[in-house]
C-alpha cells in the first residue's frame, strides 16, 4: 500500500509548500508525509481529503476511487 498524497497534489499543480501552508506545518514535515518517513496523522489525512474532495481511503492507497462517500449530516 503506498499513499497518494503526492500524485493527488502533481494533479491539482501544487506545490508541497501550497499544500503545507493549507495544512498549517513546515513544508519539511509535509515532504517527509508524501515519502512516507513519518506517518500521517489521521487529522491530517482527513483535511487533505476534504481538501481534494476525495476519501481517506483513496489517499490512503486503499482503494482507486477518487470520489469521496457520501458525507454524513
């Protein structure tokens, strides 16, 4: 299982720098998120997935589908 994080963000042309400050953390610590030298936390993962509009599961590498399940109200 690999992660997708950083296909995801070559798709959209964005940088690691443009994602990191969406996130609000160090463009370092976002680099080693996308080469998987530290995990990522999962509030971190749900704000990317809300910020691509995918699952967590697609970034995730669990599954290939990129349209995200129907939100809860």
């Amino acid at each position: 299982m690999r992660l997708k994080i950083r296909d995801i963000r070559e798709d959209q042309d964005l940088t690691q720098k443009q994602v990191a400050q969406y996130l609000q953390c160090d463009q370092s610590l976002y680099s080693k998120y996308e080469r998987e030298e530290r995990d990522v936390p999962l509030h971190i993962m749900v704000k990317l997935a809300f910020f691509y509009n995918t699952s967590v599961d697609y970034l995730a590498g669990l599954t290939d589908e990129k349209r995200p399940y129907k939100r809860i109200k």
